[in-house]
C-alpha cells in the first residue's frame, strides 16, 4: 500500500494543477492517506485555490470512497512528540512527521509527496518518492 500526502492529494483532485495526471493516477486502491491529510487539502484547496467550499467537501468525500482513510491516533501523536526532541522535529515539520508514523503503522511501503526533503527528514527509515 501507498501512502499519499497531502502534497499529492492537492494536485490530484485540482484538474488546473501541472501535476494532476500523475498525482491523481495515484489515487488508486491501493492507496492510503489520513484524515489530517483530507483537512490540509481542504485549507489549501478552499483557501489558496480558491475552489468553492462544497466542491472541496464533495470530492474529499469521493476521495474517501476510492482509498482508504485513517486516522491519525493519539499514540501516533505521542509517540511523535515524544521523539521530537531526537529527532530535530521543529515547527511545521511536526505535520509531516505525523504522517510519516501513520504509514509507518500502516506499514506503508512507500509515501508519495512533494516534500521529500522534509520526509527524508522525520521518517528516514521510510521509501519517500515524488510522484
């Protein structure tokens, strides 16, 4: 299975996006992503594309329907903010960290983002690739 960061998700499901073939070719079922990651396309799809606040809801919702969704448990988060410390995780990078502990429970075999460099960085036991 694949995880799919918000990075991807974004792009697949805006049609107007350069890299919405190849990031919505990704959305297979063979894919997973989180519930966190469906609020971060929908701030950025609502809020920096400019996409009506329905429109966003109604293909998240679809997208749900086509992969898996998990959530992101307490555990997960603890786990993360208890390793912060070790593992030079400052400021946004928390997020990204976040999502690199639920593929790894979900055991993951590969994350797909556009912020390779920041999962390199909280999740270097991990295949990270760009679509």
């Amino acid at each position: 299975m694949n995880y799919i960061d918000t990075s991807v998700i974004v792009p697949a499901l805006a049609e107007r996006h350069a890299c919405h073939s190849v990031c919505a070719s990704l959305l297979q079922k063979n894919a997973v992503t989180s519930t966190h990651a469906l609020a971060e396309a929908f701030a950025v799809l609502t809020g920096i594309f400019k996409y009506p606040n329905y429109l966003v809801a109604t293909a998240l919702s679809n997208l749900a329907k086509t992969i898996a969704v998990e959530e992101i448990t307490r555990d997960d988060y603890l786990r993360v903010l208890s390793e912060a410390r070790y593992r030079a995780i400052i400021g946004g990078l928390i997020y990204d960290a976040l999502h690199a502990e639920t593929a790894r429970r979900l055991q993951a075999e590969k994350i797909f983002t556009y912020t390779v460099s920041n999962f390199e960085h909280v999740a270097p036991d991990l295949v990270i690739l760009e679509p």
